[in-house]
C-alpha cells in the first residue's frame, strides 16, 4: 500500500504542477502552442524508451482510425482544461473535471453498450446537480469558463471510452506515443500564424508541463498496479482540496459555499459509482 501511495502523490505533484505552469504561461503563450510543446516534450521522452524497448514491435499502432478519433476528442478536451485554468479558479476546474467519470458512464452505455444500473443513475444525477450548483456565477466570462470545463470533461470521457476499447489491443506507451504523435501536428496548424517565442522561464513551465502530462498518468497506471482502484481513485480526490489550498495561496483564491456544495455532490457521485461497482459479487 506505501509503493500505491507513493504513485498517487506522484500523481497529484504531476496533475497540480501542470495547472501552476497552465496559470503562469496564460496570456504569455498561446494554448495551441502550449499544446504543441507539450506533446513535443512527450515526443522527446517516449522515443528513446520504444527505441530501446526490448518489444518494440508490440508498440506499433493497430488501429488508426479509433487513435485519431481519441486524440480529436482529448485535443479538444484539453484545449477547454487550459482555457478554463486561465479564466476561473484552479478549484472549480478540477471540480468540474472530476465529472468525467460521470459522463462516461453515459458515453459508455451508447458506444460500448455497457448497462445502466440505478447505481449509475445515482452517480449521474449527483454529479450533474454538483455542477449546476458550481457552475452559477454571475460574471459571464466565469460561466463561459465554467461551460468550457464542462466540455472539456465531457471530450475527455469520451477519450476515456476510446481509450478503453483501444487498451484491448494496444501497448498503453503506444496510446500515449500516438497521442503525443497526433496531437502535436494539430497543434502547430492551429498556432502556426500567432507563435510567440518562448522566453527565460516560459521553457521552463513548458517542459514542466510536457513531463507532468506524461508522469500523471504513468504514476496512476503504477498506483493502480500496487492498490485497488478504489482505493487509488479516493486518493486522487484529495486533488480537490490539495489544489484549492495551492489556489489560496498562490493565486489568492477563496471558496464558495456553492463550490464546496458542488464539490461534495461531485464526489458523492463518484463515490456510489467506484464502491458501488466494487462491492458488486
């Protein structure tokens, strides 16, 4: 359980990490070309680990067509992350993202035909009634934000889906090398006409970012191998209050009632669906 542990702090340092790079390079560098650099500087790691990979035929790319559509959907998940980090504090952002296993329950029972159970409903009806709780500011520019996030989520469960059926027959460096793959020549075609050039230490945010989106994920793959998931996905949910408070003070954020009622439904809607499918026979 220690090594499990260790991984999901791993997890949480790489997920809060690239919100604090994602904040300071907002409004210095376009997202398009933070999403090009990003997937570069996934590029620069992931080729020497296939290149001297003892199974480096396994790595190659089965199915084409289904790694586009993922990377589509994750791109534009992505973009509306970034966009939301600049525009709306850094709690509400991973309050709303945390609605992404909500919407694949229901992306899930469309595309792969999975069953919709009253557990699942439960979780749903929770997760939604959080985010219209959060998602009630006055400011146009935050709920623009907010509905930014939203959409980012649910492009991301659909990735998520994607992802799901890719894993039953490709290598997961191979879905993270055609991720990084895909999405870099979209990116440059999107920023080509408004590139700016990076200065002293916009590279560095840069790089921290690249090296976060790919150590997130490793580190919770990792968990995942050492602990339960649930236990692995409870532990992920001290995200929430761990960059409210690197919120506070960093950035001089404050809560809201109505962000941390939205924030308890969001867990609680998560929550009946990881124990519920758990404690399953």
């Amino acid at each position: 359980m220690l090594h499990a542990t260790l991984w999901v702090i791993g997890a949480l340092t790489s997920f809060c990490l690239m919100a604090i790079g994602a904040r300071e390079l907002n409004s210095q560098i376009g997202i398009f070309q933070i999403l090009f650099f990003r997937s570069i500087v996934g590029l620069l790691v992931l080729l020497p680990i296939m290149f001297l990979s003892k199974k480096s035929n396994s790595l190659l790319p089965k199915r084409i067509k289904l790694h586009l559509v993922r990377n589509l959907f994750h791109f534009a998940g992505q973009y509306g992350w970034f966009l939301g980090i600049g525009l709306l504090p850094l709690a509400t952002v991973f309050a709303i993202e945390f609605t992404v296993p909500l919407w694949t329950i229901i992306i899930s029972y469309f595309f792969l035909k999975e069953s919709i159970t009253v557990r699942k409903v439960i979780a749903v009806l929770l997760g939604i009634l959080g985010v219209i709780v959060i998602v009630q500011p006055s400011l146009e520019v935050a709920r623009y934000g907010s509905l930014m996030v939203l959409g980012a989520a649910i492009c991301y469960a659909f990735s998520h889906v994607a992802t799901k059926s890719l894993s039953n027959t490709e290598n997961p460096i191979s879905i993270i090398f055609m991720m990084c793959l895909i999405q870099a020549p979209l990116g440059l075609l999107l920023f080509i006409e408004g590139w700016t050039t990076p200065a002293g230490i916009q590279w560095l945010w840069l790089v921290i970012i690249g090296v976060t989106a790919l150590s997130a994920h490793y580190c919770m793959t990792k968990a995942m191998q050492h602990a339960e998931v649930t236990f692995v996905v409870t532990m992920d949910m001290f995200r929430l209050p761990l960059i409210s408070l690197i919120g506070v003070l960093l950035y001089a954020e404050h809560f809201s009632v109505a962000l941390i009622l939205g924030m308890l439904l969001i867990v609680a809607g998560n929550s009946v669906n990881i124990y519920g499918k758990e404690n399953r026979p």
